[in-house]
C-alpha cells in the first residue's frame, strides 16, 4: 500500500501561525540588540579616535587635536553633534581650540554618519599632549533614538578612555 507523505493544509495553516507568532515575539529583542550593537559600535569609533590621537601625541611628541568636521579639512566647532564627522590633526601652533592651519597634516578623518542617534560632548575639540603634561578631559554622550541604550564615553585628564552606560555625575550633558 502505497500512502502519499506530505502535509494538510490545516498542518501547513498552524506552522505558519506558529511561526508568525515566534517572529512577532522575536522582533522587539532583535531590534534593541540591534540599537544596542549600533551604540556600542559607534563608542568605539570614537573611543578608537581619541586613542589614537593620544598615542600619536605620545609618539610624535606633539599636539594631537580631535575636533568636529563636516568636510574633513577644517575644524567646526560651532556644530552641536559630533555626527557630522571629525578629524584629528597634528596641533603644532598649539591654538585652543584647535584649528588646521597651514603646515600642519591631518591624521584621520571619519565622515557623517547616517543614524538618527545624536553624540554630543561637552568639549568642541580634544587635545592631547606629549607624555609628562596635563591633556585634556571631557565626557561624550551617545544618545540613542529610543534613550534605551545611552552610553558615555568619558576622557581623564591623562586622556585615558573609558566607556560607561551609565552618564558620568560630573557633567551637566543630557540627551536631547
């Protein structure tokens, strides 16, 4: 006897349910794991740049300045947010704040970013010095677009980062 294997439309009909309702439960988490990958991964971008510029101030025995750029050739310390982009520069005229001027080579430069998650920061630039003086410190905050995955990223004044996802007591910042 010979028997066709397959599946009713009734079986086929209750998978899907099933499945449908797997999904709609799995989507809420997937989507804060995602906004939360997309904070963490923006920290670091950050956290990467004022590393860098505070190992090449070290190394070059110079000034390392990291500011906010929209075109990546000139500092604009008037902008709110830090999602426009930015550059680190060596500072060789030492101006406060920082600003490229003729002689002096920029290091890196990072472009816009497309989130609608807002970094701000309660400095319009970051110096670094050589070894043995004061640098600068300052706190960025990572303002995530539901306030559910806020991170801080916080500058000492030796210039060592840490990040945190708790605001530092210290600074009078608040996301928007």
């Amino acid at each position: 006897m010979c028997r066709d294997a397959g599946f009713t439309l009734l079986e086929l009909l209750v998978t899907l349910a099933i499945a449908a309702i797997l999904v709609t439960l799995a989507v809420p988490d997937f989507t804060a794991s995602i906004r939360h990958n997309h904070a963490v991964a923006r920290v670091n971008e950050l956290s990467a740049a004022l590393n860098y510029a505070r190992h090449t101030a070290i190394s070059r025995n110079h000034y390392v300045t990291l500011c906010k750029s929209t075109d990546g050739r000139r500092c604009n310390h008037a902008l709110q947010s830090w999602n426009n982009g930015w550059l680190i520069f060596e500072n060789l005229d030492h101006d406060s704040p920082g600003q490229v001027d003729a002689g002096e080579s920029v290091l890196r430069r990072h472009g816009p970013t497309t989130s609608r998650a807002q970094v701000i920061s309660n400095r319009v630039s970051f110096t670094f010095r050589p070894m043995g003086l004061r640098s600068v410190n300052g706190t960025f905050l990572y303002c995530s677009e539901d306030g559910k995955h806020d991170r801080t990223l916080i500058v000492n004044v030796m210039g060592r980062v840490r990040a945190s996802d708790r605001p530092n007591a210290d600074t009078t910042l608040r996301c928007p």
